[in-house]
C-alpha cells in the first residue's frame, strides 16, 4: 500500500526557519504536507503550545519551534529499503551523543544568534521593512560577531560538528 504522510507543516513563506525545515524534509522517505501562508492564520496559533510558528501538525499533536520539528520529522520517519533513511538520520542528527550534542549546540546558536539577525537584514534589502541605516549597520556589525565563533570554527574544520556534513551545516 502507498503510504501518506498524516503530518502537515504549516510554513510562512518569508521565514527562513520554515525554508530550513523544508528542506531537511527532502531527506524524508514521506514528508509532510506542506502549507506555504503569508501570515499565520489564528485559528493554527491558537492550537501551537507556544502560539508561535513554525508548527507541525502530526495527528492531533501540534510542535513548534524549528529544532523540535525537525527532530520529530526526522526520528518518527521509518526505515526504508536498505536503512537508506537510517544512514540520513545519523548524517543528520548524529552518530553518538557527542555527535547530537554538538548538532544541538551549533543549530540552536545558528537559530538564536544568526537567524534573527539576517532575517532584518534581509527584510531591509527585499523591502519587507523601512530600511533605516543605523539598524542595518548594526545589524551588519552584530552578523560579523556572531559568526566569529562559526569561522573559528571552520578554520580547521570543514564541517562544524564532525568529519561529514550534518544538520547544523
């Protein structure tokens, strides 16, 4: 029997974090529906837990925030001909509990630090907001400081967390 997905992602077309979530999903045997909005309708953030978006539903559950949605995608997905779907969840969440461990770090930095920042930066350079000189300099200036540690980092390292590419890459 074919199998389709139950889960339905609810994706704002202008958030980097839902674009990030769409595509982890590509390495999914069964991805979620996804519903592309201009703004959240209030009828889905009333039933998120947080009420904020990004928010999945799967059933009669509903997740936010970026990092739990896409752990849940990734280790509720089954294992498909030839563990080809197991191999994508060690690539993408790691192999051990270092590897995981330094996957949550560098991806909650990434969420925290440098998403909020280049989501101004862009929104003043596509004219999604006024642009205003002082608040795109600074915001220029806070980008080069958090991604300080990132080129640390990747100095001597190719990837951020091991010797493969993983999710906080």
């Amino acid at each position: 029997t074919l199998e389709t997905t139950k889960d339905i992602f609810f994706a704002l077309e202008d958030c980097t974090l839902c674009k990030f979530i769409e595509l982890v999903t590509k390495f999914l045997p069964l991805p979620p529906k996804i519903l592309r909005m201009k703004k959240p309708p209030k009828e889905i953030l009333n039933l998120s837990p947080t009420k904020t978006f990004p928010v999945l539903k799967s059933g009669d559950d509903f997740i936010t925030g970026a990092l739990p949605i896409i752990k849940y995608l990734i280790k509720s997905s089954k294992d498909i001909s030839d563990g080809v779907l197991l191999d994508n969840r060690k690539i993408l969440l790691g192999n051990n509990l270092k590897e995981e461990a330094a996957i949550e770090t560098w991806t909650n930095y990434i969420f925290a630090s440098i998403s909020p920042i280049t989501c101004e930066i862009k929104a003043q350079l596509y004219g999604k907001k006024k642009y205003d000189k002082i608040i795109f300099d600074e915001a220029i200036n806070d980008l080069i400081d958090v991604l300080k540690p990132v080129n640390e980092r990747l100095k001597l390292n190719t990837f951020l967390t091991s010797n493969k590419i993983q999710l906080a890459d």
